[in-house]
C-alpha cells in the first residue's frame, strides 16, 4: 500500500478531498486552532490572500503550530511550506509574560 500524500492548505476552506493517493484539509483563518500537528503533512498551503481575515487570526496560536522545529520536520521529511499571497505584513502576537501584543513581520516567525 503506498503513503497517501498529505496536503494542509491554512487559510481556505472547501478544498477537503481524498483518494487513496492524496489527502487534502482546508481549514480557514478562523479555525487555524483546530489544524493540529503541522509535520504530519507534506505540503502546506499557507494562503494570505484573504487580507482582511488576517487582521483576526490568532498568530500566537499559528506560531506555536508551525515553529523552526515544525518547519524542519516538514522539509527534512522531503515536504515543502508555500505561502501564496503578499507575506510582508505584521501580525500581533501576545507576549507570554507580558500578555502585551508585540508586532513582527510575518516572515520573522
């Protein structure tokens, strides 16, 4: 039996489908909670082109999902990480211990 080939796309919905070569999950910027483990996957879809749902994303939660050790279990693994839109953008993350939000460019996680 050979490994389906596991696709996340994060920032659209309705792309959900299957065969017994490929799977492909969806889930839009307001569910990026429920995405779980990010490295279980071969490709992720990073899409940015929905520019005013991303002024509510919860971005400390999608940096915990896909850290520097997430990353390279995805691209050592032989995957890839594709952002599709404009990544030059700020995103408000929360301090931990200050609980302050703190802007950083987008390509800085």
């Amino acid at each position: 039996m050979v490994r389906q080939f596991k696709i996340i796309v994060i920032g659209s919905n309705g792309y959900n489908s299957a065969t017994d070569k490929f799977s492909v999950v969806s889930f839009p910027w307001s569910r990026v909670k429920d995405v779980g483990n990010l490295a279980d996957f071969d490709l992720v879809i990073i899409n940015l082109l929905p520019r005013k749902q991303l002024e509510a994303v919860d971005w400390l939660t999608f940096v915990q999902l896909l850290n520097l050790i997430t990353m390279w279990k995805i691209l050592d693994a032989k995957g890839a990480i594709t952002v599709v839109g404009d990544p030059r953008f700020r995103m408000k993350v929360p301090n931990r211990e200050t609980k302050q939000e703190e802007e950083f460019n987008f390509l800085t996680w």
